[in-house]
C-alpha cells in the first residue's frame, strides 16, 4: 500500500491488495497543515488566482482546511474501508455488465422487431442503457460511500467525531462556493445528480447518529 498527497478536499485510493500492483491511497494536501501559517503559504489558487486570505472566502478556507487528529483518521479509515472491501471491482463489475446486457439486447430484438423500428429500437436502447447505467451507477457508488463512513466510523467514537467534523467542513465550503440559484443549469443539475459522492449533508447526518451508538474513546488524539 503507497500513500500519497494530493491538491484536493477529497481523499482517494485505486488498485487492491489482490493484485501484485497493489493499492495506492492519496490523502488531501491539507492534513499536514499544522496551523494558519501552513495554510496561507501553501500555494492554495481559486480559480487560477491566488486566495485572499483577508476576504470572507479567505477566512473560511483557512478554518476549514486546518484539520483535527481525528478528522484525519477518520479520512485515512475511510479510504482503508474502500481498498479492504475491494470497492474499485463494482464500478467495473458494473460497467462489463451493462455493457454484455446491452449488447446481446441489441442483437437478440431485431429478430422479433419489424425492419422499420430497428433504428428507433437502436436508438431507445442506447438511451435507456446510458440512462440505466448512470442511475444504477449512482446507486453503487453512493452505496459505497455510505459503507466506507460506517466502516471508519465504527472503529472508534473519535472516528466517527471527527467525520462529523469532515462533513461539517466539506459542507461549509460548499456552501460557500455554491452557484446562487438563478444561475443553476442544466449542466450543474445533471453533474449534481450523478455526482460519484452523496451530499455531504446526508453523510453527516448519518455519521452524527453513528457517534451517539459507537463506544471508546472520543479525544482529538
């Protein structure tokens, strides 16, 4: 198992243990930050520019991005919960599925299909699979999701804290960030939609019931 760091909110990992590859594990850029200084001289940019850490924006990244022991943990057990239950084989599982379905749909209908409708059932076929494929993809990786926070929540009541203190920082910047409403689009409501991660609201809220049930020790250590 490699662990390395990466400019990005989000923790990652790819590959198994199953493999001779093995896995890889990147954690946000942001768990080495030790106080404000560290944040401010990091080379942070939005948007191409650099931050202005004396605006309201400034002020906001630079309290949500100083992380607690726990909240790293929790990061770091997450991540762990994706390569232990080998997460990486369902969207590929899922993938060859629908792609094998699709196929022999395509060549099994037009036997019992008049030739004037082949087009359109081509068509419609390929619209219902693409369609099918990204909510059913959802499902799964939102799935996964979930579990890998139950998973590092339930090691320890300090875990599961310091998720809530993740969720609770991820949730802020969002918000912070967010495009106003009269400005929402197409393209942000179908990227909203089929986003790879649940909103952060939904796992906090998740995570909050998972720290008043787990046991142990609840410091920041």
């Amino acid at each position: 198992l490699l662990f390395f760091f990466l400019f990005s909110f989000e923790g990652v990992c790819g590959g198994t243990t199953l493999l001779p590859g093995g896995a890889v594990l990147g954690l946000p850029r942001s768990v080495l930050f030790r106080s404000d200084k560290d944040i401010v001289e990091s080379g942070i940019t939005m948007h191409g520019a650099p931050v202005d850490w004396t605006t309201e924006e400034g002020k906001v990244l630079r309290e949500t991005l100083l992380p607690s022991t726990r909240q790293t943990n929790f990061s770091i057990a997450h991540e762990l919960s994706h390569i232990k239950h080998h997460d990486s084989f369902y969207p590929i599982t899922l993938a060859s599925v629908f792609l094998i379905v699709g196929y022999h749909a395509a060549i099994s209908l037009p036997k019992y299909l008049p030739p004037s409708f082949i087009r359109v059932e081509h068509a419609v076929l390929a619209v219902v699979s693409l369609l099918g494929y990204a909510v059913v993809s959802r499902s799964v990786r939102w799935w996964l999701e979930y579990r890998a926070d139950s998973t590092a929540g339930r090691c320890n009541r300090s875990y599961a804290l310091g998720g809530v203190e993740l969720m609770k920082k991820r949730k802020r910047i969002e918000d912070l960030f967010r495009v106003p409403k009269k400005r929402v689009s197409y393209e942000n409501f179908v990227s909203s939609y089929f986003k790879s991660h649940p909103p952060y609201s939904e796992r906090l809220e998740r995570l909050e019931q998972l720290s008043h049930t787990s046991s142990g020790d609840d410091s920041d250590t």
